[in-house]
C-alpha cells in the first residue's frame, strides 16, 4: 500500500511542478467528461420528468382502452381508421361483467376551453369531464377544498375542481373554494384546487379543469372520443385484468373470433417503453459521440507519458541502478497517467454538473446529476489513464539501466 501510496504523491509532485503542461494535456478529458456528466445529467433528468408525466396521466397500476392502438406506419393506421369511438356503452359494459377483477372503470373526454371570473379571462385551457369512477385514480387530488363527489359527477352538478395555476391566475390571493366561474359561459362552483405539478418542457401542468362528464358533453358536445381508464381491484394481476376486458369489449362490439380488436388497450409502461425505444438511440449516439473526445484525451496523455519518459530516462537508469524493479517503473508511470487523468475526470464531473445545473435553470429541460454518472465519469477517466499509459509504462520499464544513465 505504501508503494502506491508513494507513486500518487510522486504523480502529484511531478503534475504540480509542470502546471501548465498538466492542465493543458487533461484539457481533453475535461472537455469530454463535462460533456458525459451534462448530457447524462439532462438525459436522466428528461427522463424522470416525462416518466412522471406519463405515470400522472395513465395512472401507475391500471390501463387505457381507447378508439385507436399504437401504430408505427401510415400503413397500421389505415387498418384501423374506422375503429368507432370508445363509448359510455363500453364503460357500462366493462363495469357490468368483469366480475371481481376490476376496482374502477372511468371515461373521460377532453376539450380546451375559455375559463372567465370577474373581469379576468384564460384561454385554451385544458377541462376534463369524468365519470364518477375518476376519484379511484391518482390523478386527480385536491390540495385545497374537496373532490367531486361521486354522486354531484352522476347527477351532472356544475362544480368543478381546477389546476393550481388557474386558481393563481385567476383568484390571486383570494379562496377559489365556493367561487363561481364559467366555463364557455356556464357556471361551476368551485369545489378544489389540484396540488402544483410543475411544468414538462416548459408546458405548464397546472392549467386545467375537472368538471363531471355529463357537463362537458353538454358544453363541448357528446360526440367527442372517450378514453376509458380501468383500475384493476389487484395491480399484480393486471394483465389477466386486460385479457378479461378485451373479451368483455370485443363481446360488447360483436367482433368474430378471427376479427381483430378494433379497440386500443395499453398501460403505462407501454407508452414508457414507446419513449425509451424512440429515445435510447438518439441518447445513446450522443453519449457515444461525446466519449470519443475521451479517446482524443487519452492519445494525448499517452504522448505526453512518453514525452515524461524521454526527458526522465536518467532518472528511471538511475533508479534501476539503485535496484528499482520493472514493475517499480511501470507501477509509477502508470500512476502518473492515471493521477494525471483522474484529475481532468474530477475537474470536469465539477464542471459538467455545473453546466447541467445551469441549463436546467435557464431552459425548461430539467437536469438531474446522479451519483452513479459521477463515480462513472471519474472511472471512466480512470480507465482512460490505464489503458493509455501502458505503452509509455512498458517502454520506461524496459529501459537499460545502463543506456539509460549515458543520456545526457
């Protein structure tokens, strides 16, 4: 240990009395480590915000039915352009037979509308209608006030529970609870205000309205699509759950055995696998392109090695001569590099999160710095330092002691 020990103050030593020359060659693997440890950072950080999105509006533990499934071509689309829209029907029908399987089964429709109070107007803002089922999904909470109650959703009463940011907008420092505003020209009582949810890429997520489903067909027409979210009563059973419904559904619609669904089914998961399969191979090129400034770095510090070894060649004969083994010799050079690489992986992790955090402040992509990236930047460079120190190693091990002490 002591030998180690002894080789890393000796790197040190030499990397300090040399500054210039130091910074100078890890400058590469500082450019390149900054730039794993930010893109990284932006990557995870992009990723747990569009996750959380998706999970907040599927709903961890149920599914989707809805008119159209998953296409990938224009072609898969054409096949099931005239798939009919998902209904109250189907809603009833999954509710009538799936027995035990299923806790809740809400339809939902959406529209965007002009939201007024007073003298104050907000436009384009996204209003949901629900059936009473919608108090079993996660989705929807009231930090402030109540829900809908089941009973006002069936009976079609005009409240509604609104985004953090509308009652912000609109009431300012007034109680939104008991306030009449109009949606489209028709007045809801408020009931609830929604917990702030921040914003995705800059969209806000607090900008909406939850009203019962019979008031918004009423408003924006009943002709609209319907998304049904199916709750099952045990989440680990999930999929039997989903087979189950798509019999209850193909029942419901008369479909023949050799017919296909003309219905989408899907979970949370399955549009998180969509995102990660179209998104992995960008993120992946990226970081890829980025690591080959780690190579640039790295030939850099094998030339410099081999540079250190020329002008020490009378240093290392000497300390053969004075009975150093081969090992000795190639233990410390391979230090040197590996000190002297590490130093621009810990200088630029510094850096690179640096940047993240910066860029998560001033755009809307947010930045999440990992332990794990980290302790991978750093090895990474450490890795870089070995593998490129080893010719320089080798070549001073095999010095002649004797050759060696005649250069001048």
């Amino acid at each position: 240990m002591n030998k180690y020990y002894e080789s890393a103050l000796i790197a040190l030593s030499a990397i300090w009395s040399a500054k210039l020359r130091s910074f100078m060659t890890v400058l590469g693997n500082i450019v390149a480590v900054t730039s794993i440890i930010a893109v990284v950072s932006l990557i995870q950080g992009l990723n747990a915000s569009v996750t959380k999105a998706i999970l907040d509006q599927a709903g961890a533990g149920s599914f989707l039915v809805e008119q159209y499934p998953i296409t990938r071509s224009d072609e898969e689309f054409d096949k099931i352009r005239n798939n009919p829209r998902v209904s109250l029907a189907d809603m009833r029908a999954l509710r009538r037979q799936t027995g035990d399987q299923l806790l809740a089964v809400m339809a939902d429709a959406g529209a965007r509308g002009r939201i007024t109070y007073r003298d104050k107007s907000l436009e384009a803002i996204s209003v949901t209608g629900v059936t009473a089922d919608y108090i079993y999904f996660s989705s929807f909470d009231a930090e402030r006030g109540r829900l809908m109650s089941p009973t006002e959703v069936d009976t079609a009463r005009p409240v509604v529970v609104i985004g953090w940011q509308i009652a912000d907008r609109l009431f300012a420092d007034l109680d939104p609870i008991d306030k009449v505003i109009q949606i489209e020209g028709v007045h809801f009582r408020v009931v609830g205000v929604s917990a702030k949810r921040g914003s995705l890429l800059g969209q806000t997520q607090d900008e909406f309205a939850v009203i019962p489903l019979p008031q918004h067909q009423m408003i924006f027409g009943s002709r609209r699509g319907l998304e049904l979210q199916v709750k099952p009563r045990d989440v680990a059973r999930i999929q039997s759950a989903m087979d189950e419904a798509t019999m209850v559904l193909r029942s419901a619609r008369r479909l023949r055995p050799k017919q296909n669904d003309n219905f989408g089914m899907f979970t949370s998961d399955t549009i998180l696998e969509l995102y990660h399969t179209a998104t992995n191979g960008i993120f992946a090129v990226l970081v890829g392109v980025v690591g080959l400034s780690l190579v640039v770095g790295g030939i850099v510090i094998m030339n410099i090695m081999l540079m250190v070894v020329t002008e020490r060649t009378r240093e290392i004969g000497l300390r053969k001569a004075l009975g150093a083994r081969r090992s000795d010799i190639m233990m410390q050079i391979l230090t040197e590099s590996i000190v002297l690489s590490m130093f621009g992986g810990v200088i630029g992790t510094l850096v690179g999160a640096s940047v993240a955090t910066v860029i998560s402040s001033l755009t809307p992509i947010p930045a999440s710095v990992e332990a794990w990236s980290v302790l991978l930047g750093i090895g990474i460079t450490a890795a870089v330092g070995l593998f490129f120190g080893l010719y320089p190693a080798s070549r001073a091990a095999r010095l002649d002691p004797i050759e060696a002490l005649r250069r001048e």
